[in-house]
C-alpha cells in the first residue's frame, strides 16, 4: 500500500509538470492517456458485458474524465492542495450513498463529513482574491467524479478492475476528444514538441499508475479490511504534500497545515466508521485516487 501511495503521489507531481512545463493541454493529456490504455488492455473488452453502457459510464467517472479534471486542477493549483482536495471523493461518496443507495449513518461519520469539507472550505478560499480557487474547483469536480463512479460501481460488482479501466478508457476518447478539439489550442503540435518526455509521461501512467498500481490496490481491498486500506491511502496525500514541497516547490502554508489536518482527519473518521458498518466499506474503497 505504501508503493501504491508512492505511485499515485508520483503520478501528480509528473501530471503537474506535464500540463505547465512541458505544456501539454490536460484535456489532451486524459485523452492521450485514455487511448494507451485501451490498447494495453484491449484484451479485456471481450466478451462484451451486458450492462456495458453502466461499466462505460463507470470506467469514464473513475478514468478519462475524472483524470481530465484532475489535470485541469493540476494546471492551476499545486500538487499538495490537489492531493488533499481529491479526498472529498470519500465524503462525497458517503452521501451519495445515502442519497442513491439508502445507506444510514450516525454521528461519528456525519462529524467526519463536517471536517472533510470544512477542511476543503479552507484550502478552497483564497483571501488574496477574496474568492474559491479555480484550480481547486476543478479538483472537487474531480473527487465528485470519482464518487459517483463508485456509486455505480456498487451496482455492477463483481467486476475486474481492469475491464472497467478498459471499457471506461475507450468510452473516454470520443468524449474527451470531441472536448480536447473544442476548447484546447494545437494540442498536437504541443504533444510533438514535448517529444520523449511526454511520450514516458503516457506510459508511466498507463502501465504503473492504471494498470499496475490500481490492480494492487483493489487486491488490498479484496485481501484485508477497507478500512485499513482507505486509512493507509491518505497516505498519499501527505507523500504528495512531500513530494511537492521539495519537487514543484509548493508552499506549505499555515492554512495548508489546518485544512489539511482537518480534512485527512474526517476522512480517517469516515474510512474508519465506514469499514466497521456492512455494505459500507466496499462503496468507500472503490473510490480511485488519480
């Protein structure tokens, strides 16, 4: 579980320098993303399910599209706020099962859903501009993406991960094409100009991020508790607090330390009362982390 962290908070540093240093559009990057993992695991698309349309919509809320809005966060707000950001995921999802699947819940999980966005609020306002941050907007759309996937998810389990990457990664390019052409400028002539650099940014994030590191993940969910797992993956926001700190040079603020404190802490809640309770904990460990 610590590599799977490491992985995952590597992945967002390297998407940060992707979308800024070497300028390559986040739309395009999803899409370049999607289509190289659809053909690793084109395979895995056969036989075709019947509720393909579901495991589509599933795999473009947890893959292609949730990732698209993750890079556009990245290119406006850094690695560490994003990171911590990305765990409204794991609130979000607690509510929406309440709202979709009927799910109950008492104090202790409602008090860490307070934190989680009581948190966010923090690290969302920014009082030089007396407003929220755009980059971080996108982010939550993102951990919103992320929780609705899961959601759905819970309606076609059991699945391999690894054919809703694949069904959700082809679903993924027609959209996110149709968008990268819409409102994005020569992404192509930016992706050549980029050369080899983004070429092993694509592969290192098909085969070790996606393929490689969220199989792990699920065969820890599988294997031990959710909510030892989910605890342990908040370890990926502070690797990536780390990791931004002494890479892209983010600043570690005071009210970085306090809405990050707050919200890893109602998430911990969460993790926690959500692996004790049954139909719970499964809904909780699906949400993927970009």
């Amino acid at each position: 579980m610590l590599l799977v962290c490491l992985i995952w908070a590597a992945n967002q540093i390297v998407s940060r320098l992707v979308v800024t240093n070497l300028g390559i559009p986040p739309i395009f990057y999803s899409l370049a993303r999607s289509i190289a993992i659809a053909a690793l695991l084109l395979p895995m698309l056969r036989p075709i399910p019947r509720n393909v349309g579901l495991m589509i919509a599933v795999g473009v809320l947890l893959g292609g599209g949730g990732f698209a809005l993750n890079f556009i966060g990245l290119e406006f707000a850094t690695p560490s706020t994003v990171a911590v950001v990305l765990q409204l995921s794991v609130p979000m999802a607690t509510i929406l099962s309440i709202i979709i699947l009927g799910e109950r819940i008492r104090w202790k999980r409602g008090l860490g859903i307070a934190l989680s966005f009581g948190g966010v609020i923090i690290l969302l306002w920014d009082p030089h501009t007396m407003g929220m941050s755009f980059g971080l907007i996108f982010t939550a759309a993102s951990a919103l993406s992320s929780a609705l996937g899961a959601i759905f998810l819970k309606k076609i389990a059991p699945v391999h991960p690894l054919r809703v990457q694949a069904w959700g990664s082809l679903g993924a390019v027609p959209l996110l094409a149709v968008l990268s052409a819409a409102v994005e400028h020569h992404p192509i002539d930016a992706a050549i100009g980029a050369g080899w650099p983004f070429v092993a940014a694509i592969a290192a994030s098909a085969l070790i991020v996606s393929i490689f590191s969220h199989t792990m993940y699920y065969r820890l969910v599988q294997k031990y508790e959710a909510n030892q797992v989910v605890s342990l993956m908040l370890l990926h926001s502070v690797m990536t607090i780390v990791l931004g700190v002494l890479i892209t040079g983010d600043a570690f603020t005071p009210r970085m330390l306090v809405g990050g404190a707050i919200t890893l802490v109602g998430v911990f809640i969460i993790a926690v009362r959500s692996g004790n309770q049954p139909g719970s904990a499964g809904l909780i460990a699906t949400v993927e982390q970009p």
